[in-house]
C-alpha cells in the first residue's frame, strides 16, 4: 500500500510519474494528470526517446481521441512505471505531446490504475493504491 498528497489545479489531479530507462537504470521524472476516462497512460515522446525506446518500431498505432480532435499515438511498452510509490513493470504507454498550454506532461490512465484498489480523499488530498 502507498499513499501520497496531490495536487490540484484547474479540476486536475497532478502527480509524478517515473518513467523506467529500456536500460533499466535511467529514468525520467514528468508531471501527469490522473486520468480515469483514458485507456492508456500517455507520455512525450521526447522523454521515451531520451530513456532509449524506439519509436520507429512501435509495438502498435492507435488513434486516439482529444479534445482538440483526433491524434496518432505509437504504442509501445516501457520496463516501469512508478506512481504514488507503486510500481507496475513491463507496460504498455502511448507516446505523443499534450497540448503546449497543458499544466502536465502526461496521463497516468487505466492501464496503470486497473492493478490497485485507489482511494481518493479530496479533503485531505491524498491517493492511496492497494495490490490487490
């Protein structure tokens, strides 16, 4: 179980996310948003290029959804993902750029989240994950 303070600005749940090097020694710390109505955690390519993966040979592409219309992303998986002091390795993260303006450089989606039971408590403003 882990449990941490989050902060919340413009109705988003920002947390830290680390991301695993293909290495396994490298990682790269990003701003993330939780993001419950998204499948897949998302995060820049430039932070996935930096830690070694390949975007040329992606696992798969899917198009994706936004706001702002519909998107190409380049699925691959990554060694790790740490969020709220829980680790999930071997994962698979869609690779593409938020929107410049965006308060985070990434979404931590469900594909994390689906491993734990989560508690949000907004009064205290904490996030718990238990394995379940």
């Amino acid at each position: 179980m882990a449990r941490i303070r989050f902060a919340r600005m413009r109705g988003l749940i920002i947390l830290n996310l680390e991301v695993g090097g293909i290495n396994g020694n490298d990682s790269n710390f990003l701003p993330v948003a939780l993001d419950t109505g998204a499948s897949n955690t998302t995060i820049p390519p430039k932070v996935a290029t930096a830690l070694g993966y390949d975007l040329s040979d992606p696992k798969s592409e899917v198009e994706i959804i936004t706001g702002g219309g519909v998107i190409a992303a380049k699925i691959i998986t990554v060694r790790k993902l740490t969020a709220v002091g829980e680790t999930i390795e071997n994962i698979d993260v869609s690779c593409h750029d938020l929107p410049e303006n965006s308060l985070v450089d990434g979404v931590l989606g469900m594909n994390f989240l689906e491993h734990f039971d989560i508690d949000i408590s907004f009064s205290t403003r904490t996030i718990e994950l238990r394995a379940y």
